[in-house]
C-alpha cells in the first residue's frame, strides 16, 4: 500500500511539473504580445505618432504614371538647364532613348511644374520622332502652360507650328493666350488673336468674350467692338458694365 501510494505521488508530482514547464512560456509569450484591443499607433513620450510599418502612399503626385527613367530624365533636365551643351548631351543619351509614353509623361510633368523651357525644348524634340503626329492637345497644354508664365513669344512660335500643322485651338486656348496677352500689356495682340478665334471652323465660347470684356476695361472702344459681338452671338447673356469713374476713365 506504502509503495502504491509512493509511485502515484510521484506521477502525480512529476505531470505537474511537465505541465507547469510547458506552460510557462506560452504564458510569458502571451504577456509580451500585445492585446487585439491595444491600438496600432503609439504616441512617444512628446505624443508624435510613429509609423507602424505599413506602406505609406505616393510621396510625390502622379509618381506612379511616370516610370523610374522618366523621373530620372526630369531630374537631369533640370540639373543641366542652365548649361546649354550639357542639356543637348543629355539630350541625347537619355532623353532620345525614351519610349513614347515616357516622353510625353516627361512633357506634361515639366509643364506642370512650370519648367516651360524645358517643355518647350522636349516638345521640339517629340516632333521630331517617327511616331510623332499632329495633336491639338499637345499643343494646347504647352500654350496653356507658356502663356501662364507669360512667355508669350514662345507661346506665338507654337501657335504658329500649330497652325502650320492644320489644327485649330479650342476655346481654352484662345481664351488662355488672351489673357496673356492682357497680363502682357499688349491689348492689341489679344484682339489679334479675338479676330482669329471669330474666324475659327469651331464656333467660340463665351470664356474668352468675358475674359476680353473685363481685360479691355482701360480701352473702351475696343471693348465696345466685343460687347457688340457678344450681343449678337449671346443674346441671353449680361454684360455687367461697371461705373467708369471706378476704373479712372472718363
């Protein structure tokens, strides 16, 4: 009986420990991992949030419609800007080995960020590619983007390519080179280019009409020839006419 009640002491005595040594790590592993309840960010000491290992999104806008060698040739456009014979290298070892795509992605991020002497100068090169065929839109973005900065010189040089290329702006386009012209200083080469737009095979909007009415305000007979012209082809429209002594004229 003494030794029956021995060994099962023993057994028992024994299965506990094995029981307690397998448990103990899973319970001292459990304390260390974090609860489903404990929210992923942490705050620091100072409460700044740290990022918790998932991807972040773009960093850069459009970054992902514009490929690694696009990136790489805006970079270098712009590092070699000011040095005309490095450009034209570059140029020529990287920039004339782009794929279509990327060339024109190339285009319209310069354009976006303003770089309108470079656009211009990738736009000449565009041209002269097999693959290159007369689009208006091409040409409307890089008119758009010169008359803003106010290069309007170089925005007349590709109107005129786009002209000779049998193309006609849109409403857009005469509207924006207007306001160029305005911003320029030069009312006249804006009625020039209202003449053309009169002349144009698509029938114009009422965007340029306003943009002339408010920008001819120091030159009243002109802005009578387009209120006149307005009328005709808006006849529903109002034209506000604001109290000359407000803008000084007489």
């Amino acid at each position: 009986m003494a030794m029956r009640a021995f060994s099962r002491w023993r057994v028992r005595s024994l299965s506990h420990s094995i029981l307690r040594l397998i448990s103990s790590p899973t319970s001292e592993a459990s304390s260390r991992l974090p609860s489903a309840a404990a929210p992923q960010l942490r705050l620091r000491p100072f409460g700044r949030p740290y990022h918790d290992g998932r991807p972040r999104g773009p960093l850069w806008r459009g970054k992902k419609l514009i490929g690694k060698e696009a990136l790489f040739v805006i970079l270098g456009l712009k590092r070699f800007k000011d040095d005309d014979e490095k450009l034209q290298k570059f140029i020529r070892s990287h920039v004339l080995r782009l794929l279509k795509m990327d060339m024109i992605a190339v285009l319209n991020e310069l354009e976006r960020q303003e770089e309108v002497d470079l656009a211009l100068t990738i736009f000449k090169v565009i041209q002269g590619e097999s693959w290159y065929k007369p689009d208006v839109y091409l040409y409307k973005d890089l008119i758009v983007a010169l008359a803003k900065r106010k290069k309007m010189e170089q925005a007349m040089e590709v109107w005129g390519s786009l002209k000779g290329e049998g193309l006609f702006p849109d409403s857009q386009t005469y509207a924006e080179v207007i306001r160029g012209f305005l911003r320029h200083g030069s009312p006249a080469d804006a009625m020039n280019i209202y003449e053309d737009m009169k002349s144009s095979p698509e029938p114009p909007e009422e965007l340029p009409f306003r943009i002339l009415l408010k920008g001819l305000l120091p030159h009243p007979l002109l802005r009578n020839r387009v209120k006149q012209d307005f009328e005709e082809m808006f006849p529903d429209r109002h034209v506000y006419d604001p109290p000359e002594e407000i803008f000084g004229l007489q």
